[in-house]
C-alpha cells in the first residue's frame, strides 16, 4: 500500500447515511466530552447515497441525515469525487454491501484510506474485485465488524487453543448474494477473532431459524458458528484450550476500539487486520452459501 501523509487532525467524509453507525461513529469522533471519545479524527463532510430497494436504507436515510448535518454541522455534498477532494480519510458506511464496489471506486482513484464498514460486499465476486482495486491504485483500505473489539475475544483468550464456538443473530437479506454478510458477518468475524485465519473447508446445516457451520482450519483445529433467527438473540464465544474453556457473552458493540484502531490506520495505512484475512472471511461465508445450496457438504473456500 502507499504511504500515507495526514494532518494531525484527520478530516473524515462519510459516504452512505442509512445506518446507525453513521451517527455513533461521529459522536465519538466529533465529540470531545463523549465518554468513548476518540481523538485525532473529525467528521466534516458526507454523501448521502442510499439504496431505494432497500428497506433498512430507505426507511432510515432521511432521520440520520438530518441529524448528521443539524446536530453536527456536517456538510453534504453531491459525489463522491467531491466528497474525496474535500477530505484526508473515508468512512464508507453505505448499509447495502452491494453499493460498496461502485462507492469504493472513487475513493480508491483518489489514494484516500477508506474505511468500508459491515459487509465489505454482497457477493464474492465484488469481494474479489474491491480486492484487486485496491491493490491496483495501492490503496488502504480495511473492513471489520465492531465485534471484534468486544470484550469477549478478551476473555477467551487461552493457551493451546484447539477450538471456538461463536454464536450471534444472523438475519438474512435476500438483495445479498452472500446471505451471511448481511449480519451473520458478526458471529462469524467473532470466531476469526478468536481463532485466527486458515480455514480450508466449511459445511453448513441449515434451518430457517438457525445455521451451524463448522470451519476446517489447515491445522486440524475445528471452529463453530452458531447463527440465531429464532429465539433469544445474543452473542457469545466459547474457546477450548489445553488446560482450560473459557466462555463469554460480554459482546456489546466496541465502537471506541474500533475507532480508535480506524484513526490509527488513517494516518498509517497498515490495516490491523491483514487485508488477507478479511477476504478470507468472506470465502469462509460464500463457502457456506454453496454449502446451504448443497445440502450442507463439505465446500472448500474460494480462492
């Protein structure tokens, strides 16, 4: 990746106002008194976007915009072009993944370090080409879900580790091709924060209420997401070491460690999270797509 050379003050833009995120994130950037505050970076400016087809984006938009700009003073502007030129980093927080390739494109051409929050796209083939964009222009960019940060990969943290389990709510859109990248991102992101990359294989058994998806790692090791459409919804991690099994549930959203570490790379433009592992992330989901569609075979991950 290109070196990258920021003020002490990070100028931050926004693309994509639909979710929370857009507005938790500012407050604990924007605002010196937050109790989470994150210095060094500054919201300053935004694109709307929006997916009209979607009702999670559609419904949502107006409401965070509105706030962004009266209760922040951010100030919209009409592209993404326009948006780069006026900024030193991105925040790419379009809630539909399957916006984020064509979103990215210009930021990519533009050399800013970008940010691309949950999911990094809807489809494989997207997750490739984003990818190759990015290493094409020698663009920073990084994608992670903010439940990597949470107390519970602390927690179970063990010597000789053998195995995971993570568990978490996993609704499915269908406009996502990857149906787990819609939120089942989050428990399966919890299981490689735990356990590390190198999956090979994955099968999957799935119910319209649950999945149980086992993950093969190439060193024998065995890793497990439970996903939660019916029932009490939470998340959780159990890991299996060799003198010891650790459980924890404490799995609340860590915005302050994930921004802190997004700061971080703006002005470094080192991912914390090796690019390589959040692809394989989404190889670990579209392996168990193929494997639902399959009967819950045995898929080997994409490449």
């Amino acid at each position: 990746m290109a070196a990258v050379s920021l003020p002490a003050q990070i100028k931050v833009g926004m693309i994509g106002l639909d979710t929370s995120h857009v507005i938790a994130f500012t407050k604990v950037l924007n605002d010196p008194d937050h109790p989470d505050h994150v210095p060094g970076a500054k919201v300053v400016a935004a694109y709307k976007g929006g997916s009209p087809d979607l009702p999670s984006s559609r419904d949502r938009i107006d409401g965070f915009t509105k706030t962004l700009v009266e209760e922040w003073g951010v100030e919209l502007v009409d592209s993404i072009p326009a948006l780069c030129k006026k900024v030193d980093a991105i925040l790419l927080e379009s809630v539909d993944g399957r916006v984020h390739l064509d979103q990215v494109r210009p930021v990519f051409e533009s050399g800013k370090p970008v940010f691309i929050d949950k999911p990094l796209a809807a489809s494989w083939a997207d997750v490739k080409e984003i990818a190759r964009l990015g290493e094409l222009h020698e663009s920073p960019w990084w994608s992670a879900s903010s439940l990597r940060y949470s107390a519970a990969v602390r927690e179970t943290q063990v010597e000789g580790l053998t195995g995971a389990i993570s568990w978490g709510p996993a609704t499915i859109d269908p406009t996502h091709d990857i149906d787990l990248s819609w939120y089942g991102i989050h428990p399966v992101e919890l299981l490689y924060a735990v356990m590390g990359p190198g999956v090979v294989s994955v099968e999957r058994s799935y119910t319209d209420g649950t999945d149980v998806i086992v993950g093969h790692w190439n060193d024998g090791r065995m890793g497990v997401v439970r996903t939660i459409r019916d029932g009490k919804r939470s998340y959780g991690v159990t890991a299996f070491g060799a003198e010891e099994v650790k459980v924890s549930t404490n799995s609340g959203a860590a915005y302050a460690g994930l921004l802190g570490d997004v700061v971080e790379f703006f002005k470094t433009g080192k991912p914390p999270v090796p690019n390589a592992e959040t692809i394989e992330i989404f190889a670990f989901m579209e392996a168990a797509r193929v494997s639902r569609h399959e009967g819950g075979a045995r898929v080997s991950l994409p490449r």
